[in-house]
C-alpha cells in the first residue's frame, strides 16, 4: 500500500505567497537517506515536473530549465534528516503541489504535499 506520513513529513500544508516573493517548503525523513528528491505537480500542464535532487551533502542536481538561482535547499547539517527548499521570485506559473520524495527499497516514497498558490496582494 501507499503510506506517506510513516517516513516523510512535509509542512507546511498550504502556502499562499505574493508575486516577487520567496517561500520555503520543509521535508523530514525518518531516517538518514542519500538525499530527497523535489516534484512539482503542474496543473497548468498536468504533468509532474522534476525539480531538483539534493544530497545529504547539501549538493544539488537540478532537472531541465530548472533555475538554481529560484530554488535551493538547504540541509539542517551534514547528514541531514531535515530538508528545506527555498523557491525565490514567485511567479503565478510557480503554483501548484510540491512534493519531497525519498527513494527506499527502490520505491519512491511522496511527501503528502505542499499547495502553493501565488497571488497579487490584495489589500
């Protein structure tokens, strides 16, 4: 079966951020891992877009037209249990589901997910 809170948890569960601002997303595992894996599911396209890989070196592998400028991570420390993705300059095509993702036993364990909506500020 498909159990997600038992090995990763991932807050916060919404966030609604402004155009031109930055956010962060944080992943804890359970256990040491060789590092966490980020997803983005895009409704614009429907489709799950690879973000970036990081290790637990804090040495990231960014996927194709991914900006290393817009998104980091930052471990807690060397052989980190605590991930943070910090996404920068917020546009509206940057909303949808983020997801931290550990590969165990070959499988790909999820997150339960971050909604990330972006909006103007409205007064």
């Amino acid at each position: 079966g498909f159990c997600a809170n038992l090995r990763l948890t991932q807050t916060p569960d919404n966030i609604l951020a402004q155009t031109n601002s930055s956010t962060d997303i944080l992943c804890q595992t359970r256990r040491e891992h060789t590092g966490v894996y980020w997803y983005r599911w895009s409704p614009e396209r429907q489709q799950f877009e690879f973000l970036l890989f990081s290790n637990s070196l804090g040495k990231s592998t960014y996927g194709s037209n991914i900006s290393s400028k817009k998104f980091t991570v930052r471990g807690s420390s060397s052989h980190s249990q605590s991930y943070s993705l910090h996404i920068g300059q917020l546009h509206a095509s940057d909303a949808g589901m983020y997801y931290c993702s550990v590969s165990q036993s070959s499988e790909l364990v999820l997150g339960s997910g971050t909604r990330l909506g972006v909006g103007e500020h409205r007064p």
